[in-house]
C-alpha cells in the first residue's frame, strides 16, 4: 500500500521559514521523482518544486531563490525548505511521487504565512 504522509506545516509569520517533510512507503523511493505542489483556497494546483531519482531539481520562478526541494533515499523522505515566506505562500501543500506511468499524491500540509 502506497503512502505520502506529509509533515511541517504550520502557521508562521511573513519572513519566517518552515521546513515540510513527506515519507514515502510502499514504493522504491529511489526509483521515483518526487514533488511538491500547492493549492490556494479557489485556485488550482500548481508545481513548486521537482527533485528526480537522480536528484535533479526544478522550481517555480515563484519561489526560486526562497525554497529548497531534497531528498534522502535512506528515509525515504523528501524535503522542502521554504525560507522568506510570503503571504501569498499561504496554501496546502501536497507531495507526489511519480513516474512513467506512476503518479501518487500524499492528503497534503496546510501552511499559513501571516502577514
């Protein structure tokens, strides 16, 4: 059985920094890319930040240079360090592993930056 379970969220004031967590289990972790994704309250989905088996990162243009996005494959954990928060950071943020033909999402951490 296939599980995401993230951790670090929190609430945090403008300026601060959190550091969210996502433990993988139930796959190969060193197999799969992983990611982290945000959602606003009424808007969609969008990437932050891609780390693949290799350790090949990508981020929105919105957060690179504030965040982090790591992996150790023997905690089977991906990280994201998120520094210089902004309000409009504020949204949960969800994890993903995938790969070709594989796509999983982990139930997602609420970060709330107060302004």
């Amino acid at each position: 059985q296939v599980q995401l379970v993230e951790s670090g969220g929190g609430l945090v004031q403008a300026g601060g920094s959190l550091r969210l967590s996502c433990v993988a289990s139930g796959i190969i972790f060193d197999t799969k890319a992983m990611g982290w994704y945000r959602q606003a309250p009424g808007k969609q989905r969008d990437l932050v930040a891609t780390i693949s088996s290799g350790g090949s990162t990508n981020y929105a243009d919105s957060v690179k240079g504030r965040f982090t996005i790591s992996r150790d494959n023997a905690k089977n954990t991906v990280y994201l360090q998120m520094n210089s928060l902004k309000a409009e950071d504020t949204a949960v943020y969800y994890c993903k592993a995938f790969s070709a033909g594989f796509n999983f999402w982990g139930q997602g951490t609420q970060v709330t930056v107060s302004s």
